[in-house]
C-alpha cells in the first residue's frame, strides 16, 4: 500500500461504517468572505451567511443596464391615467356629493390644480409689494398669449384677509417654463426666497386663519413640515410688532422634514420660534415656571393639528394618488391621527383653541375622529364655521356615513360586524355613534368645484371653561360611563404616562446644544467696542452652539426671547430642539474685519436699536447707490455729511438706515465699508426687493441670467430642430417624387412593349391569312 492511498482511505468503525470526519469543513470559494484566505478582509467580513446565500447571489441573473435616452430628446414617460374605479364608486356609495354635481367634481379633480401665492404679512412691507405686484406684473400679462391662448390674469383670492393672496389659472410647471411669463415667475422666485411672498395652495392657508392667533399666544403646531403653515402662525403673532410677547413652537416626527421646516421659516427671522422633532402622538410636556415659582406643565392656547392624512383631496396636484388610493389607507391611519388629536386635548389650556384639518375628504379620517376625541374628552366643543371667513365656499360637516371593510363590505353601525376578522381592522371610533350630540355639521368641508382649489376638511374645537364644565359636570357624569367602551385607555390620563413613557432614539443628526452665554462673556468685549452695544442689549439671552477649535470664539451668536431661552434650559435634555431663535452675528477671519463678529443682514433690524457705532442714518439717494450694480460705491460721491461720518471708518460692517416715508417702511442694509468705497453686503433677491420697494427697476441676478441662457439655447434648438425636421420632410418628399415618376416611367415603356407586340402579332396575322390566300 502505497503512502498516498493509506492517507486517503478514511478510517472504518467496529461495524464496518465509516468514521465522521470531525473539525474539517469543505473549504469555501476562493473568492468568497469565509475562505481562509480572504479572513483578513474587513469589507467582505459576514458579507454572506452561509455556502448557499453565497451561490444565491453569485447566480442571481444581473439587471439590464437602463439605456439613456439620446441627448436632447425626450425620455418616453408613461401617461397619466386620471381614474380610479375604486375612488369613484367609494365615494358615490357615502354621497358626500350630491348626483347633479359629481361630474362637474371629477372633472375638477382631472385638471391640475392653479398656481397660488400670497403676499407674506407683518413684515412692514406687504402693501407696498402687493402694488408693486398688481401694477407692474400682473397689467403687463393682458394680450399675452400661450400655446395659442390668451394668459389668464391672476385673480384675487376673495376669501383671505386684505387680500394679500392671488391664483392664476396655469398649473405651476406651466408658470414655471412659459417664456412670456419669465419676469412674472422671476420676480415670485425672487421674492419667495427673500420671505416676502410664499407659495402656497389656497385650501392650505385656511387652518392658520380660522385658529385666530394672537401677539400674546402661546402656539404649538404639532406636524408642522414643511412649513406653510407654520409661516402664517408666525405672521399672525408677530402683527403687532417683531417682539410679540407669545411664541410658536413647530413639531415634526420626521428629522428630515424638519430641516425642510428651518429653510421655509428662518427667511421670516422671529426670536419667538423653535422647531423640535418628537413624536406628536406622545409629545413631552414642556417644564416651565408657574407663578408661584415652581415647575409646571406648560399650556398651549392655540394647537394646529395638521395630521397625516390619505391625501385623496390633493388628486389635482399629487398625480400618484390616483394609482395607489385604496379605501384601507383611511382605516389604517385612522388611529394615529386620533392619537394626535387626544394628545393635543392633553396639552391645550382653558378656553384654548384647536384646529384639526386634513387634506382627506374620507369621513374616517375627518369626522369619525374628531366624533371620537369629543366622546373621550366632554370638556371639549365644536365651534361654528359659520363666523369664519364668509366668503369661502364650504360645505357642512357629515353626521352620517358607513364603513367598508378591505372586501368591499358596509357596516352602518359597529354592532353589524359578524365576522370576527372584521375587529382587526374596524373599531368602534370609526361610526359616527352619539353624532347629534356633538354638532358635527360645525366642520367646514372644502370641494374643489366650488372655488376652483383641492380638498379640504377643518373644524375648530375649544376647551371650555372651569366655570362652564362645573355647571354640566353632572350631565356628562352619565355621558362619560355610556362612552367608556369607546374610550382610548392609553390616553386616559396621557399627561402621566407621557412623563413615565420611556422615549425612543430618534435617528437624525445629533444637535448641538444651546450654550447661553453670561454679560460678562469673552465673546462681548469685542462687540461692545466695535458696535458700541448698550447696556440694554439682551446679553443673556444670547447664545451659540458651537465652538471653534480650543478657543473661546463661537461660530455664529443668536437671540431668543425670554420666555424660550427658559424652555430650552429647563428642557433641553428632553426635547430634540432642531433650531430655535435668531442669529444676529457670525465668526469671521481677521482680514475681514478687526472685530471677529460679522453682524448679519437678517439680524440687523433687531440689533441696531443697541447700537452706538456703525449705525449711519442716509437719504434716499444714499441707499439708491448703494443698491446699485455690485461694483461698490466711492465714499467721496456719498452726500457730505455721510461722508464725513464714514470716511475714516476701518473695514468692516456698518448699517445703513433708511427712515420710512408713508407707505414705504424703515430699511435696514448691512454695509460693508472699506478704506475708500462701501458695498451692500446682501444678497441678490434682497437688493432687488428693496429696489422695488424704493420705485426702482430690479437688477438681473446670476440666476436669472443663468435662465435666460437656457431659455435662449432651449429656442436655438427648437429651431435648429425644426430646421433638420422641415429638410428631412422636404427630402422625403423628394424621394416619393423621384420614385413615383419612376414607377410611371417603367408603366408606360411596358405598355408600349406590349402595343408593339400586339401590332407585331397582328402583321403576323395579316402575313398568314394572305399566304392561305
């Protein structure tokens, strides 16, 4: 027996099986994790589980390359189906719209939803600007014709107050691509990125106003991404002033819709506004000092409860709906929102105020929800929409409606349920059980063939009074004991629980903290030498978030108002708080200036009221040159006593002040100033909206030239292409031409060839009968 086969022949048991080999495996694929060899490679490591997922993936057949369409065509987009056969005999079976208008419905929810924008209020300047709109962009629109038709001009919104909104007839990709409409749309740009006017759909802009918001009002918008909303909230508490006494507190459960939230809220710069991301089914209470001194849950007089939703309201502008709506998204976001709602109860104070809306028009998540909040919650009301915003078409609240069960079948009451199966998904919140008692026909219903707009619902719920719920606590006493089946435990007494509830990781980004900084700190000597900051000037409500390095400098300094500088120090270690306040000066290099503080254009308003130094007040025809082309502007060409102000200023920072004059408020530019010229440190959209205020033509910005330049290579194209089409069409006319006259050619010598043949066969003819003659 040779070496070789001694070693390869496996050991025998006493029963002749062989002996298991023990410790060995089969080695794995040389190019798999688990081989030997590879064992080193961090980034295969546990790649692949076993042998068998490994050859899974390694035979999977690859994906086909997509194939990009050929440059300058355009890619092949499936149509838009606007039907849904669901949706249709949905909603036929609630008869939430009467027969004799169901056409003219479905044909509204089939064409797109008009462009709306409104002009943005208390800023000192929407007057002015709502002018300067009408005269000159909207009259220059009359005569203007697209795509063969005459341009709709924009029409005001007859329901919002001063009538700061418009709608134009045209979807917004419409608006956005047309070139007739190019100084419209740029001015609306322009303006939407500098705060003053904000795009928005009309139904949308109605919840903030029916919540009637004051100066003094404590204000919790509980899902408020992406922030529409959220501006007019913080319009009407600022409408008396920008230092209001009250504050707006906007939430979202998503971390990356609040950051969509900071971008569309910081251009309105409020020092009475933070943004946090929690949960709103279970939103902390906020601490914060009582009168007695002690630490205790804060109240909210006004709550905006926008809820997710279906969206089948939204079918004019939210395309994919049509495809994917399916009754059982109502059933099934139906809970959360009745969470939301019960937990806004929890934190509202006497005689407050909420707002629930939905863009749904599905009873279940509108009606059915509310009906239930208010059978859990006696001390709770309906207001009457009938107050509010008279002008606006609405339609009243439903008191009846059924449910579908996923296999199409109606229930009218709970108690018709039979098959156990049914109770997984159908509650008893959802039927409008004891709806006489509650007034459901207070809610407000907004169709879109009634004002041309998408679909809404809203109602106004308030909190009673303590004097009020004394005298029918005995009444709602029996109430309370027949709701009780339909009660949501979890929320009985939400307050508690909210406190004990253990809080979940939120993923997202991990926030600075907020580091308020006392009078006497390093960061305020310079700026108190540089601007000459008074005594009165808010030091301990200043704060930063950021360190540079080992120093002491921070990167930006921002200011919030008292009562939020105590909410985050009593606070922050429970409320994810994303952003909050105003920044009022920023970090820079020493080549930009001596003081290491830059103060910014959005800030300027609120600090040069403190300050002592580099604050100039100029005439008009100071500010016109400064706001002139970005080329800077000669100190020696200001007026003489400006000049002699600034001349021997060393290089940074200073504001220039215009004084307002009747209609025209107070401007406040940011300067940068040199060893011999000044310059507008602003941004673009901010000169040319204060160039408008001030009567003057708005300057072409880097965008819009950037646009233009596409526009016109767009046009070259077009006509080049419609060069090539017109000498390819030409040419192959000429071919048919050509080929036709070939084929008739060939025809006539063929007939000719068979009349010489005919006239041959007939000399033939004659030839034979004459030789039989």
């Amino acid at each position: 027996m040779t070496d070789v086969e001694a070693v390869s022949k496996p050991e025998v048991l006493e029963s002749g099986a062989p002996k298991p080999e023990t410790g060995c495996k089969r080695e794995a694929p040389a190019d798999s994790p688990n081989n030997r060899n590879n064992r080193g490679n961090k980034k295969k490591k546990n790649k692949w589980r076993n042998r068998r997922e490994y050859l899974d993936e390694k035979n999977r057949p690859k994906k086909k390359a997509k194939v990009a369409p050929e440059k300058g065509v355009r890619g092949s987009w499936d149509p838009i189906v606007k039907s849904n056969e669901q949706y249709e005999s949905y909603y036929k079976a609630l008869e939430l719209i009467p027969e004799d208008e169901w056409d003219s419905f479905m044909a509204h929810m089939r064409v797109d939803l008009p462009a709306t924008f409104r002009v943005v209020d208390s800023r000192g300047d929407s007057i002015p600007l709502n002018n300067i709109m009408k005269e000159q962009y909207f009259s220059k629109l009359e005569g203007v014709m697209i795509e063969g038709e005459p341009c709709p001009k924009p029409q005001n919104i007859p329901w919002y107050p001063g009538g700061l909104a418009w709608q134009v007839d045209m979807s917004r990709p419409m608006l956005r691509h047309s070139e007739e409409l190019f100084c419209l749309h740029q001015f609306l740009v322009s303006e939407v990125e500098r705060g003053s006017i904000a795009r928005q759909e009309a139904v949308s802009m109605i919840p903030p106003l029916v919540l009637d918001v004051k100066p003094h009002h404590t204000v919790l918008d509980m899902c408020a991404a992406p922030g529409s909303k959220t501006l007019q909230l913080l319009e009407a508490l600022h409408a008396d002033g920008p230092h209001p006494s009250g504050l707006v507190i906007a939430n979202d459960g998503d971390n990356k819709r609040c950051y969509m939230l900071v971008t569309q809220t910081k251009r309105f710069n409020s020092l009475a506004f933070m943004i946090t991301n929690e949960d709103a089914t279970r939103f902390p209470n906020v601490k914060v000092f009582n009168d007695a001194g002690s630490l205790a849950s804060l109240k909210y007089d006004r709550i905006l409860c926008d809820v997710p939703c279906t969206g089948d309201g939204t079918l004019r502008k939210n395309y994919a709906i049509w495809k994917k709506w399916h009754q059982a998204q109502a059933i099934g976001i139906h809970k959360l929102q009745r969470r939301i709602l019960l937990r806004a109860m929890d934190m509202l104070a006497e005689g407050g105020r909420i707002v629930y809306s939905t863009c749904s028009l599905n009873p279940i998540e509108n009606e059915a929800t509310v009906l239930s909040a208010l059978r859990d919650r006696p001390q709770f009301r309906l207001l009457p929409s009938d107050g509010f915003l008279p002008e606006l078409k609405r339609r009243p609240g439903l008191t009846t409606w059924k449910v579908m069960h996923n296999n199409g079948t109606w229930y009218e009451k709970f108690e018709d349920i039979k098959d156990p199966k049914h109770f997984k998904s159908i509650s008893p919140t959802m039927f409008p059980t004891e709806s006489e008692k509650h007034n459901l026909q207070y809610c407000m219903r907004v169709y879109p063939h009634d004002q041309n707009t998408g679909g809404f619902f809203i109602c106004v719920i308030e909190r009673k009074e303590a004097e009020k719920e004394a005298e029918i606590s005995a009444a709602e006493g029996a109430e309370n004991k027949s709701e009780e089946p339909f009660s949501d435990n979890l929320h009985k007494n939400t307050n508690v629980l909210v406190d004990k509830m253990k809080w979940k990781t939120y993923h997202g980004f991990r926030e600075d903290p907020y580091l308020f900084q006392d009078a006497n700190s390093d960061c305020f000597k310079d700026l108190k030498e540089w601007y000459g900051l008074s005594e009165s000037f808010p030091y301990g409500n200043i704060f930063a978030r950021s360190k540079i390095g080992e120093t002491v400098r921070q990167r930006n300094l921002s200011v919030a108002c008292s009562r939020l500088r105590d909410i985050i120090q009593q606070n922050e270690n429970k409320i994810k708080i994303i952003n909050c306040g105003l920044r009022l000066f920023s970090y820079n290099k020493e080549a930009f200036s001596k003081c290491p503080y830059r103060l910014l254009q959005e800030g300027a308003h609120f600090t040069s009221k403190y300050m002592g130094g580099r604050f100039y007040e100029v005439s008009l025809d100071d500010m016109t040159k400064v706001l002139g082309p970005d080329t800077g502007v000669p100190k020696h060409t200001l007026k003489p006593d400006l000049f002699e102000e600034v001349k021997d200023l060393s290089t940074g920072i200073v504001v220039f002040y215009l004084p307002p004059s009747g209609i025209v408020p107070g401007i406040h530019c940011c300067v940068y100033s040199t060893e011999n010229g000044v310059k507008a440190y602003i941004t673009e959209d901010e000169k040319n909206h204060f160039r408008l205020i001030l009567g003057l033509e708005p300057l072409l910005t880097k965008r819009e030239q950037k646009k233009l330049d596409a526009m016109e290579t767009h046009r070259k194209k077009k006509i080049e292409t419609a060069a090539r089409i017109a000498l390819e069409k030409e040419a192959a006319e000429k071919e048919n031409k050509d080929s036709n006259e070939e084929e008739n050619g060939d025809y006539n010598l063929d007939a000719e060839h068979e009349e010489d043949k005919l006239e041959e066969g007939d000399a033939e003819e004659v030839k034979e009968l004459e030789s039989e003659d």
